[in-house]
C-alpha cells in the first residue's frame, strides 16, 4: 500500500527583524480607509424615459424604495422630506402633500417638516394651503418665531396689510422678544403708519420695561420731530423706574437730547439730579458724561465742580473700603475745605477723626494724630472759632493713652494756642501737666524756649534742673544750660554746669560734651584751663581724634617765642608713644600722617626725617576666615602696616625686612622660554607669601 507523503508548508523566517524605515499606524489606517469611503463615485447614467408605461414602472419602483425606507425608519425625517420632494419634481402635488400630512402624524413639533410643507405650498402658489398651514404652525408651535416671521413677510409680499398686521398682533398677544416688537413697529413705519407705531411702542415698553427700549421709544418721537412727546417719554421713564432702579443709561440719554436742543440748562440739572439720587458707585459715566457737557457749554465754575463733585466719590470709594486711609482722608478734607462750606467741612473731620487706629501702637497713630492737628488749625485760622479750636485740643488730649505714648507736638501746639489767646497761666499750666503726665526731651525744650522769649530765666534754670533730674545722661541738656548761663554772663556757674556734667557716671554723647567744655574755656580765653581738661580727658580716652585735637589747640595757642610749636610737637610725641603701647595701627598711621603734614608745615628738616623715619610700610597678608560656629570658610587678604620702630624690637620683622631687600637687589637673567613670565611671577608669589608668613 502507496502511502503519500504530505509536505508541510514551509514558514518563512523573517531574517531582518529590524523596523521598516516608514511605519504605518493604526490611525493612518483608519484615515485612509474613510477617505475611500468619502470619495466622490461617479454620477450614475441619464436615463430617458419616453413611454408612458415605463414612466409609471419608474415611478412605482421609487415610491417603493421610498415607501421601505419609511417602513424601515418612521423616525428618520430625511427620508420623508427626499419622499416629498420628489413627489413634488413629478408634479405630483397632491400625493406630495399627502406625504407631508403623513410627515406631521409622525412628529408634529419638526420646525423642518412645517417649512419645507409651506415652502412647496408657496412655490407652487397655493396661497390657500399656505396660509392654512401658517395657521396651523403658528397655533401648535407659537413660540418658533420663525413661523411669525415667515407668515408676515407672505402677507406683506401678497400686499395683504390688515392680514400681515392681524398676525402681527395675535404674535404680540405671546409677548417675544424685542427683536419682534421692533419688526412690528418697522412693518408700520413702512406704511407712514406713526400712530400704530406708537402704540406698538407703548405696549412694547410695559412689555419688556428695560432702559434702552425707553430710550428707543424717546428717540422715535424725535426723529419724527415730536420734541415735547420724546421729553415726556424720558420723564416718564424716570416716574416708572422710581428712585430705587434708576439707571445712569437713561439720565446720559435725557441729558443728550436735552444737549442736542440747545437745552443746557435743563441737561445740568438732569446731571446733577442724577449724581444726587444715583449711588455713587453706578456713576462712573454719567461724571464722564456731565464733565464733556460742561468743558463743552459750561463755565469754569461750573467744571470745576464737575471735577470736584468726581473726585469726592473717588475719595468716598477708598475710605469705605479703608476707612483708616489717612492719606485719603487728608485729600478728601483739602478738597471740601476748597469749596469753603464749613458744616461740611467739620463733618469730614468729624467722620476722619472718628477712625481710630485699631491698636496702641504709636507708629499707627502717626499719621491718625494730624487729622486732629489740622482740625484744631483749621477752626483757629479758617473758621475763627476759638473755643471750638480749644476743644478739639482737649478732645485729642483726651483721647491720647498717655501712659503708652503721647505726641509733645499736640501739647505745644495747644499751648501756643493758648498764648496766642494771651492765656499765659493756660499755656503753664498746660505744659506743666503734659511734663507731670509724661515727661519728653521735646516737652521740656519747648517750655524753655517759651520761658526764654518770656526772658523768665529763673523759671528757665527751674525747667533745666527739671530737665536733668529726669534725664542725667542727655548731654545736649547739660551744653545748653551751660550756654543760658554763659549768655547770662555767669561764668562761674556756667563752669560748674560742665563739671557737674562730665563726672556724670553715664552719657550718651560725651566726645560732644568735652568739647564744648574745652570750646567754652578757649573762648573765655582760659587756655591753662582748656589744657588741663584735655589732659583729663586723656587719662579718660585714648583716642587718636582726642591728640589731633589737642595738637591743634597747642599750635593755634600763638606765643612769641615758638612755644606753641614745641608744645604740638610735644603732644604728637606723646600719642604716637601713647599708641604704639595700645598697638593701635590704623590710629597710629593716621596719627602719623598728621604729624607729617603738621611738621611739612613748620618743621625743620631735622624733624621732617623724623617722621618721615617713622612712617609704616603697608604689605598685604592672607588670613583665615572663621565663622561665628568657629568653622573655617577659606582665607582672605588684608593690609597690614610695619612700622620701622617696631623692627628694631622684634627679629622676626627684621628677617622680612632683610628678605624684601634680596629681592629688590637679585637680577633675574631673561629666559627666550615662553614660559620665562610665568616662572618669574611664581617666584616672586613664593617670595612674597614667605615673607608674609615671617612677618605674621
């Protein structure tokens, strides 16, 4: 038995299993695959058809696949529009109007159905069925404006106006929108139809009572020139709305017309009858508005309180969002003080000062503390009411928490007031409480110095002594009472004043206070005396400033025979021998440099070497940087000075001074090496860093 040996088919083996340069997507599938299914096939052939029997076999085949589609799908309206509509192309008039009734049994609210169903009626001139239809649409489906319109542009274009207006007014009765109403009233107005229109009009404005449709109405009496019935449509309008829902739209609108018949009188007080009834936030316009009319037709006056009136809602803006903005209180109350009504006046600064700061923090109260200032300023000097001005200020000190903080200003200004009153004893009295209350710096100068133009001078040494029981370490306190005493010509206890005033254990500012003390003794030509107080204040301080000064008080100490000369010399002798002890080397450099200049100018040229043989080298030194937590943050390079006397004391500085002159006197043989420049400057490097290591 032959058995058959089946071969297997063989697989291939994909050898390159690389992927392919171009790579297809799935999108691109999909896209080309509908793009085939959207191209366009080619129109089917024409057909002629020429016997009546094969006419009817055509038409009978189409009403069938029309009538499987429709079995197949009722829903689908396409299907019985193309139905119709080809009914309609084979004059078949009456079957296509059957398959629109059918249409409608399937859905009656189709906008589409309704339209085409009427457009056919129309084409084919059935005005009857036409209009029965639109009768029909309008009733099922009143609110299809559509319907409306296309119902009475037919009877307007059959030339039926008492038809067209009769659909007019049935669409009217379900109150559309106003583009309907507008459309009503443009169909009269093409028939010269003004009354009509203006009862559309009235009706129009019950209807849909908005502020434009008002001004639409105003504006139709004045195109048609009926001037007097358009100004009582915008009073009317403003009687409708009522105080509570006006608008600044209509005021703009009335004020226009008025402005376009010369009317500007009547337009002002419509503006300000608005701004004043209006809240000021829904104003923005009608200030723009009002402010062209009156740069256009209005005087200055009457401009600048369009501007006025504007910036007084700006202003009223920010305080109530930020009733603590002093900045726009001050604006505010400059602005009503212009217009000089004082009641309003004192009501801004009543509203202002009623804001106190929230809390008791004197850096709030700063700006708070001159609204009050102002206030009391402005009854003094404006309004001339003194016992008012005499208010506001004991109102303010009241107010005042005293014992957190006060303002001095305020109590001086009330007791100016009050010698201005030539209220003397109020004025003391005044000031002696605010310094019982709470004692300032301020306070106590501002009593002197009325005491002194009152040329009361013991009430003047009473005040000072006050003065220094409550603040020993003011020195500006001591230097002035020194000089009350030294214009009243009492050296002795002037004197005194300034030895009292230097053993004081603390003071702020002594460098001041020692030198008037040593200014007063050189003025009362007393130089033995001005002497001994630098050298007291020697023994105290240290400092360079103190020997320069002292240096220049010997050398301008004139003297015949060149004493004071040696006596500067003496004193820079001494400090720079004072300084090196201290090791303080910038002083000592400074001192130094002065010395120099000192000697240049009336030395000799022993003594010019001298202090040329003194003067520092400065060389520069790295050190290291050292955080505040001791950690180290690299090196930096300061300056240092060397100092010739101290070289010969220390050996290690005369080994750097040694290394410095073997390198200024070693010469360098020039390598043609390129690298010649950089080796060079290496060794100097080298050189320098361990002549600074020496030397640190």
């Amino acid at each position: 038995m032959e058995t058959k040996h089946q071969k297997m088919p063989k697989v291939a083996k994909v050898k390159n299993k690389a992927p392919a340069e171009i790579q297809i997507t799935a999108e691109q599938l999909l896209r080309e695959a509908k793009e085939r299914d959207l191209e366009i096939l080619p129109p089917p052939p024409k057909q002629k058809i020429s016997d009546p029997a094969e006419l009817a076999d055509y038409q009978l085949r189409r009403r069938k696949q029309f009538e499987d589609n429709i079995r197949k799908n009722r829903t689908v309206i396409s299907n019985w529009i193309k139905y119709a509509q080809w009914e309609e192309s084979q004059k078949e008039i009456q079957r296509a109007r059957s398959i629109w009734e059918r249409a409608l049994d399937v859905d009656h609210r189709n906008i589409t159905i309704w339209l085409k169903y009427t457009e056919m009626e129309m084409r084919n001139r059935q005005v009857n069925h036409a209009r029965n239809l639109w009768d029909r649409a309008v009733t099922i489906l009143p609110r299809v404006n559509q319907f409306w319109y296309k119902y009475t542009y037919m009877e307007e274009m059959l030339e039926n106006v008492p038809g067209a207006r009769a659909v007019f007014e049935r669409w009217m009765e379900w109150q559309p929108d106003e583009q309907a109403w507008q459309t009503y009233i443009n169909f009269e107005l093409r028939y010269k139809e003004i009354d009509r229109a203006r009862q559309i009009y009235e009706r129009f404005v019950i209807t849909h009572p908005e502020v434009k449709h008002w001004v639409k109405y105003a504006r139709f009496e004045e195109n048609h020139g009926f001037i007097h019935s358009a100004r009582q449509i915008y009073e009317r309008a403003v009687q409708f709305y009522g105080d509570d829902h006006l608008d600044e739209k209509l005021f703009i609108a009335f004020a226009k017309f008025e402005e376009n018949q010369k009317e500007h009188d009547r337009a002002r007080v419509i503006y300000k009858y608005a701004l004043d009834h209006i809240p000021k936030d829904q104003t923005k316009d009608l200030y723009k508005a009002y402010t062209i009319h009156e740069k256009k037709y209005g005087d200055r006056s009457g401009i600048e309180e369009v501007i006025v009136s504007k910036r007084k809602f700006q202003y009223e803006q920010e305080i109530s969002q930020n009733p603590t903005n002093y900045d726009a209180w001050f604006d505010y109350i400059r602005l009503v003080e212009g217009e000089g009504d004082v009641d309003a006046t004192r009501e801004t600064y009543e509203r202002a000062i009623a804001n106190i700061p929230p809390a008791k923090n004197k850096q709030y109260w700063r700006r708070y503390i001159y609204l009050w200032i102002n206030y009391a300023l402005y009854e003094e000097l404006e309004v001339k009411d003194y016992e008012r001005t005499r208010e506001v200020y004991k109102a303010c000190l009241e107010l005042l928490p005293h014992k957190v903080f006060t303002f001095s200003k305020i109590w001086l200004l009330y007791a100016q007031f009050e010698i201005r009153q030539k209220n003397l004893t109020t004025a003391r009295k005044i000031l002696g409480t605010s310094i019982g209350m709470c004692p300032r710096d301020k306070l106590f100068r501002g009593y002197i110095d009325l005491e002194l133009q009152l040329r009361e001078f013991d009430r003047c040494r009473r005040l000072y002594e006050k003065f220094l029981e409550f603040g020993p370490e003011n020195c500006i306190t001591w230097m002035k009472f020194a000089e009350l005493e030294t214009l009243l010509g009492d050296i002795d206890r002037a004197r005194a004043i300034y030895e009292l005033a230097i053993n004081q254990p603390r003071l702020d500012m002594p460098e001041l206070l020692w030198k008037a003390y040593i200014d007063f003794e050189i003025a009362q030509d007393e130089p033995e005396n001005a002497r001994q107080l630098y050298e007291r204040l020697l023994e105290r301080t240290n400092h360079v400033k103190v020997w320069l000064s002292y240096a220049k008080f010997e050398l301008n100490n004139q003297t015949e025979d060149g004493m004071n000369l040696r006596l500067a010399r003496r004193v820079f002798e001494r400090a720079n021998e004072n300084l090196k002890s201290s090791n303080e080397k910038e002083a000592r450099v400074l001192l130094l440099e002065n010395w120099k200049e000192f000697e240049s100018a009336h030395g000799d040229d022993s003594s010019r070497e001298k202090v040329n043989s003194k003067m520092p080298r400065r060389i520069k030194k790295r050190q290291k940087i050292i955080d505040e937590d001791g950690t180290e943050q690299g090196w930096e390079e300061v300056f240092d000075y060397i100092f010739p006397e101290d070289e010969a004391s220390r050996p290690n500085l005369k080994l750097l001074a040694a290394a410095k002159s073997w390198k200024k006197n070693v010469d360098i043989v020039p390598v043609e090496n390129n690298t010649n420049k950089e080796n060079e400057e290496t060794d100097e490097n080298n050189t320098d860093k361990t002549g600074e290591e020496s030397g640190t």
